[in-house]
C-alpha cells in the first residue's frame, strides 16, 4: 500500500494524511507508522515547512492499533509507535492533529504525542484498552494525566470510556473545536499557530498534578478501583502508571508503563478479555452465509404480546427509529405493556440519561393494534407469547395468512423446535428464532436460531439486524434450549444435587460469585422466579427418565408458595422492600431431609468443588453442541455466556475458561466425577478427542 501515508506541503503547512481504512489503524506490517515517521523527519528537515498536521483520510483520525497484528511477531525494521512519539518528542516545530471519529487508544496517544489538537463535533475520544485488560502502552498513562490532571485521567483510563469532543475540549485533550470541512480548517489552524509564534507544547514536558496530597489520593483510589474491578487486574495496574507519571521523570515513568504493559499482556485475564474481544467479530461470521448475502429491507416491525418480554423487543426497535405495532387482545392489556414501558423511558429521562423530547419521539413510534391484519404491513413481525408450543404455531398460522411477501416472521422461544413452528406456515423459509434476554431492552445477547429451511437472506438480515438495535447476535441451531438454555439447565441442575450432597444455597451462591458471578444461581433463581421453572418441570414430568437423578429440592420450595423475591421468600427470605437474600433455616432444614429421603448422606464440600461442577458441566454440554453443529465454534458459546448469563468476561466464556485449566486437566476431574456421580458426567466425544489431543475449544 504505497499511499498508506501521503505527505504534501501546502503553504508552510506540512500535511501527513493517513490512509488506511476504514478507521485508520496504526498498521506496523503495513508501514503506517514508518510512513508518519519518514513524512515527520523529511518535513522537519525542510525548510519551507513551519507546522505539521496529522490528519485521517476519510472520516477517522485513527481508531488505535491494528488489531489484525495482535499476537503476530513483530516486523524487524519497521516503526512503531513508540518509535513515532520517541521522534515526535524531538521535533521542534508545531505539530496539530485534526480529530475526527472515534479516536481511540493508539490513535489518543498518537493525537497527544503532538503539540496541539482540534477536533470536529463527533468525535469519541479515549483509551479504552483496558477493557482488553491491558493498558495504554505508548505514554498514555504518562501523557494525559500531565494534560488534563490525575484524577479525570485516572477515570478515563480504568473505566476506558470514551469522551465526546466537547467534554475532550473541557478537559484540555482538544485545544479547539473546528466546523466545516475538517481538513481546510485544520490547515487554517494549523497556519494561526505558526503565524502567532505558539510554542512547542509537549505533553511529556508538563507536569501530572494531583489536587491536594498525592498519597491519600492515590490511596483512596486503589480502594475503590479494588472495589468496583474485583478480578481484573488492568485497573489497578493504570492506577499505577498514572501516579507514575506523578512521581517519576517522564523517561522513567514510560518505562515503568511499558513493563506494566508486558506484565498485563501475559495474565490470563487480559487473555480472556482479548478472547472476548475477537470472538464477538467472530460470530457475525457464518460459513455458509457469505458476508455479501443481500439482505433484506427492515423499516418496520410488529410484536405480538405486550407483556414484559414483548415490551422490551418493541423498545429495541423504537430506540433506533423503527416503527412497532404491538399486537394484544384487548386495549387493557395494551394500555397496561404501553405504561410499563413509559415508566422504564421515564426512569431513563430522570437519571438524565434520555431527553424528554426523544422519550416521546420512541412513544410516538409506537402503536398499539389488536388485529393480525393490521400486521400486513410490516417487514419483521416476532412473537412473544407463552412459551407453549401449540399458543405459538397458532399465532404462525395467523401470522401466514396475513403476512406480506418477504416479511421475517421470528419467534422469541426460548426451548421450543423452531422447525416445528416454521412447518404450519406456507413459507418456512422466512422463519428464524429471535432469542431475546430479559430484559430484552437490557441484555445485549440475541440468539439468533437458524431452522433446518430458513433462507440465507433472512439469517443475514437477523445478524445485521442485530447490529442496528444495539444487540450482540449469535447465530445457533435448533435443539431444545438452543445453546444458552440447554447449558444453564445442567448448571442449575448440578447446583441443586451440590445442595442434596451438602451444600448450602448462600455457599454455592458465594462461591460462584467469588469465581466471578455477579450472582451465584439461587439468588439468580430468586431473582426470575421460582415458579417459572417448577411450571417447566411439571410439564415434563411425564417425560422425565426415571433412572436419571432428579433433586426435588425447588419442587418442595416452590410447594411451600416460596417462589422468589416476588413472595417474599425461595431458597432466601427477604425483608419488604429490600432485595438482599437472608439465609433462612427453614431451607436448611427443608434441604436437610431431602437428602435424608433421597438416601444421600451429607457431607462436606469445597468450594472448589462447586466452582469445578458447575463450570465443567456448561463445558460439557458446550462440547456437546459443537460436536452437534449446534453452536459454530466455541468462541460462539463464550459470547453467549459473556453478554446472556453474566460469566465473568475476565475469564473470557465457558469454553475459553475451560482452555485456561486445561483440557486434559478438566477431562481428568470429569472422569473421576462420572465414576462417582453417574451419567450426566459422561465426558463429551469432542472433548475426550481434543484433550486427548493436547488441542483447545478456541
């Protein structure tokens, strides 16, 4: 790529445009870099020139590094970045950078290694790298605390949000905000400073203050980043660099950021979050569905419920500009889904998170309708009815006769066989399953199930669909519980035989919370509902296998009228109006004979151990559905358990945690489990293969 990096001088003004789409990334094997560094040291040895300006061709400055060479050897005798600020530190005359788009990490710290920076209205500035559990790694720690003070430098590197181009202007990132067209007034910019005589400003000569005493403030904030990052180690490592920069020379504060850098880069927490990273690009990737697909057009959309779940898919949509018609059988109901979706737009308005003016622009994208006909129109229309499965082929039926050519007619089922559902319509092809997670306004996941007959182009335009509501979406196959369900079923299931052996509910809860979970799964039950899943085991009672194990343990609880925090008490009890889970005896008790009835003897059990058995058998069946075809790739599950489930995104997902151990490692503790435990331990043939193997889910 010869023009990688194109240097012309226009007036006085010596003008380095970076050319590498579409976000301009600091390409080291592409010479992007040795391109600035050649553009900067012809520039400063000419004469004529009296200012640089960096600038981004297209709409970017620079989006940072180019993730394409993360973990590639290095390229001898090209740049780096570290090169480019180490020659930018030299040069003795004005250098501007024009800011547009998302300048992030890399791309910052390149903007910051000049003297002075404008930007356009947009733009989305920050260091987020680490949310990839490393930090920045060419004098970002170093350089912006010296620019915009310690303490809003501390938050923006440990939390990695970005900034707006005002706030950057606010806090002294960008010295001035310029309209128009961006290039020709940068160059304007560009040619004031040099005809007002400003100095050279480096960012390396200022010096990082801290109001008042340095120590107490870095002291208070290592207890809180402790506090709010709890497992991830980057944060505290940031903190670190940054009272660096307060404290050490700037040469010695670089260094000590670059081998804090190194350290990070090898924990296995900045693995996992990379991991995260890649496999989320990785699953709008379908093997057979290439990226060209046409899709189809998606200007308006229908839900079929005005409950809970339907409100929330409908809010989806709204949120990005799209009309809904929620279907209901009588203007109550709709009144009742309309209201609770108000209050929800109304808390957003009064944290000051959402305008008023565009609270009421959503509503007003909203109608309410109580006729299937009034559905013709629309270009996606998603069910979200009881999850029974003869409600839902009902609700297709109508949804057939009254569809238009080429609408996507989807189901949010979450266990149910999509095919089923597909086989009473005329056009199965148009059918696909849209997993939404409650909250479906919330959650980030969308699993998006693909049925033995749906058509590329309808599967293409989920997946982009996806995209534009704001959703992580993860293309699956057909089995009950798809891949998200079928796995959490054996989790909850083993927590509940944990307690029939001897545990009880708030040391299971504490040990997977301290593995990482936000909540451990009785509180997570608690939470939805205890009698969702006792109606799901009734119905499948008549089915069940009598040979294979079965913990009556929720039964009894939920026979009790103990469904959760919505009566007041599940496997806790819980004060009015407050939702923190109080052990309650009566469990224990309720627990304890249970064990007795089922012939178990109880007994002390390890954490550990909890850990172990709950994580291995969401690996076992994630293994199982690979070796199916029902998930793509493993990096597939791990996405679905980041964003649907809350694993721990610094473990980086089931399947890559289980890489972590190691397989030979979990297929070792797995065989000793099934010798003791029985059938439901049975290791997976894809994982007998790859442990014995020495290969990896991912």
């Amino acid at each position: 790529m010869p023009n990688i990096v194109e240097y012309q001088v226009q007036g006085h003004v010596g003008v380095i445009t970076l050319n590498n789409p579409p976000v301009n990334a600091l390409s080291v094997g592409k010479g992007l870099l040795q391109g600035i560094l050649d553009a900067l040291k012809e520039g400063d040895h000419d004469p004529n020139v009296r200012v640089f300006l960096l600038i981004g061709g297209g709409r970017n400055f620079s989006g940072g590094a180019d993730i394409t060479e993360f973990g590639k050897p290095p390229f001898p005798g090209m740049a780096t970045l570290r090169d480019v600020l180490t020659y930018m530190d030299t040069v003795t005359k004005p250098m501007v950078a024009a800011i547009a788009g998302p300048t992030m990490g890399g791309g910052l710290e390149l903007a910051m290694g000049t003297h002075y920076r404008c930007a356009i209205t947009g733009a989305q500035i920050g260091l987020p790298e680490v949310k990839l559990g490393i930090l920045p790694g060419a004098a970002g720690t170093q350089r912006l605390p010296r620019l915009i003070g310690v303490e809003k430098a501390v938050e923006m590197i440990t939390t990695g949000e970005p900034v707006s181009t005002e706030r950057a202007h606010e806090l002294g990132i960008v010295d001035e905000i310029v309209t128009g067209d961006l290039r020709a007034a940068a160059i304007a910019y560009a040619n004031k400073i040099s005809k007002e005589g400003r100095p050279v400003r480096r960012a390396s000569a200022l010096t990082a203050k801290v109001e008042g005493d340095a120590d107490a403030f870095f002291a208070a904030a290592r207890e809180r980043i402790t506090r709010e990052f709890r497992g991830y180690p980057a944060p505290l490592e940031c903190l670190a660099c940054v009272e660096a920069a307060v404290k050490k020379p700037f040469p010695e504060g670089i260094k000590f950021e670059r081998e804090r850098f190194e350290h990070l880069v090898r924990t296995t927490e900045s693995q996992s979050l990379r991991h995260a990273f890649f496999a989320e690009r990785a699953a709008n990737k379908i093997k057979d569905v290439p990226e060209d697909t046409p899709t189809r057009e998606i200007k308006s959309a229908a839900v079929i419920g005005a409950g809970t779940m339907g409100g929330g898919i409908a809010m989806n949509f709204v949120n990005v500009g799209i009309p809904v018609k929620v279907l209901e059988a009588s203007q109550e109901r709709l009144d009742k889904g309309f209201d609770i979706i108000r209050r929800n737009y109304a808390a957003t308005v009064a944290k000051g998170r959402l305008t008023q003016e565009a609270m009421d622009k959503r509503m007003g994208l909203l109608q309410g309708v109580q006729s299937y006909d009034d559905l013709a129109d629309a270009d996606i229309i998603i069910e979200a009815v009881f999850e029974e499965m003869d409600v839902k082929k009902e609700v297709f039926r109508k949804l057939d006769a009254v569809a238009k050519k080429g609408a996507i007619l989807a189901t949010n089922t979450s266990t149910l066989d999509i095919d089923q559902i597909a086989a009473v319509t005329s056009r199965p092809g148009d059918v696909i399953g849209l997993h939404f997670f409650s909250p479906a306004n919330v959650m980030k996941l969308l699993e998006i199930v693909r049925g033995a007959k749906t058509a590329h182009d309808v599967i293409a335009t989920s997946m982009k669909l996806s995209r534009t509501i704001k959703k992580v979406g993860v293309l699956v196959g057909v089995c009950d519980g798809f891949v998200g369900n079928r796995m959490v079923h054996a989790y909850f299931r083993e927590a509940g035989f944990l307690l029939e052996e001897g545990a009880t509910p708030q040391q299971v809860d504490k040990a997977m919370e301290a593995f990482g979970f936000a909540m451990g799964p009785f509180r997570v039950s608690d939470l939805a509902g205890l009698d969702i899943g006792w109606a799901i085991r009734k119905r499948q009672a008549a089915t069940r296998d009598p040979s294979q194990r079965y913990s009556k343990i929720g039964d009894l609880i939920c026979e009790r009228g103990r469904f959760g925090q919505k009566t007041g008490a599940g496997y806790y009890k819980y004060e009015a109006g407050n939702r923190k889970p109080i052990p309650d005896p009566e469990i224990e008790a309720l627990i304890v004979q249970a064990s007795k009835d089922a012939g178990i003897e109880r007994r002390e059990i390890s954490d550990e151990e909890i850990v172990a058995r709950c994580m291995y058998q969401l690996v076992n069946v994630g293994a199982q559905l690979l070796d199916e075809g029902i998930a793509q790739r493993a990096s597939d599950i791990d996405i679905v358990y980041l964003y649907g489930y809350g694993f721990p995104r610094f473990r980086g997902g089931p399947m890559f945690y289980a890489d972590t151990v190691g397989l030979p490692k979990v297929l070792e503790t797995m065989r000793e489990y099934h010798a003791r435990l029985g059938e439901f331990w049975k290791p997976a043939a894809l994982l007998e293969k790859l442990a014995t193997e020495g290969g990896r889910f991912n």
